[in-house]
C-alpha cells in the first residue's frame, strides 16, 4: 500500500490492484494516520512486513474510486499478525525455529486490553506468552501479570528484560492438545485465536486486501 498527498485528500495504491488508484477525502486521511500511525511508523521501521487493508468505496460521478471507511493490520513475512515490535520479534523467533503455536488477536477487543501474544502448543501442557514493550506504563504491566497469573496456561513472560528470555523447549504432543483447546480454555489468556506453524501461509482468498512493502 503506498498513499501520497493530493489538494483534497490522498491517492492510495494497492498491490494487487496496481492499475487502479484509490482516492479519499482529508478527513478520511487525517483519521487514518491518527488511528494507525504507530503502526505506520512499524511497518516502515521493519521494511519485511506486510499492511492487510479493508476498505470500502464508492465510484465518483467522473469515474475515480473514493475510499470511505479503511482499516489496517500489520503481519509479518509469514502472513501473521503482530501489534508491537516485541510481539513481531516473539512471533519472528517462534515461525524461525519451527514452533507450533496459537496467535491471538484484538477483533472487538481494545487497544488497553491485557491479552497474551500467543500460546505455545507443542508442550505437554500449553503455555501462554506475554510482552510488555519497554516503554510500558507501571499500571499496564501490572495488569498483564494479572491476566498472566490468572490464566489456565502457566506463563512466560518477557516485560522487564532487554533481551528475550529463553522459550520453554518443545516436547512435542501439542496435535493433540490443539483439539483439547475449548472456547473457555481460549478465553482465558485473553483474545481469540488462530492456529499458526512455520512456513504455513494462508489462501489467497483469507483476505481480499492490499499490501505495504
């Protein structure tokens, strides 16, 4: 996706609709880069991710595309979605080594909701993942190990050090406890949920979408 000034607005250009330019108002632009700036600034700071949109749009009397809602979400290489750049780094060091593993997302859930990053699956016994990004307020951490300590899963978390700590090792048995996972037992890290593994890439129908690079 890649989207430039105009006099009125902005003019966006999607990867797979390379021929065909999107155009939205000032105040459609305005709210966009407010609502996703951060992630804006990730996507750039990364360079090897990828922006999924979701639009919607309308055709001018003179012809021209003009967007009129617009949503964003950031995955990685691999077609996973990630929020922060420590939950990237998480799920970059999970996919890289080959680790089986539940991804949770936000869909109706806030911002300012404590939710797990992920859920390690290839254990005897699953184990829920939490980050907290260095700049985390006091009150934010807190209630991330308050979701981490009531949850059903034991924890692992990475919020106070620099460096990632070490992953708990695989043992193997997770194929069957991924069909143990209830709707109860999703709930309680926080978030939904989707099963993902290295080198697995979803459809080309998942999502009809456009892409930053």
């Amino acid at each position: 996706m890649l989207f430039r000034s105009t006099r009125l607005g902005a003019r966006f250009l999607f990867k797979h609709a390379p021929d065909c330019a999107f155009f939205a108002e000032d105040d459609l632009v305005q709210k966009f880069e407010r609502v996703f700036e951060e992630q804006l600034m990730l996507a750039d700071a990364l360079g090897d991710v990828h922006a999924m949109v979701i639009a919607t749009f309308s055709v001018a009397k003179a012809g021209y595309p003009v967007l009129r809602e617009i949503g964003m979400m950031l995955v990685t290489a691999s077609w996973i979605p990630f929020e922060t750049m420590r939950d990237y780094q998480l799920v970059t060091a999970l996919t890289e080594t080959g680790r089986a593993f539940l991804k949770s997302q936000r869909f109706t859930l806030g911002r300012d909701v404590p939710i797990a990053a992920a859920v390690l699956t290839d254990l005897q016994s699953p184990v829920s993942l939490f980050t907290a990004e260095p700049s985390a307020e006091a009150d934010e951490i807190a209630a991330l190990r308050e979701v981490a300590a009531e949850g059903t899963y034991p924890a692992w978390l990475w919020i106070e050090e620099d460096a990632k700590p070490e992953l708990p090792e695989r043992n193997g048995g997770h194929s069957g406890r991924l069909a143990e996972l209830s709707r109860n037992d999703r709930r309680s890290s926080g978030g939904n949920w989707e099963h993902q593994r290295s080198g697995r890439v979803p459809s080309e129908d998942t999502a009809k979408s456009g892409e930053h690079n």
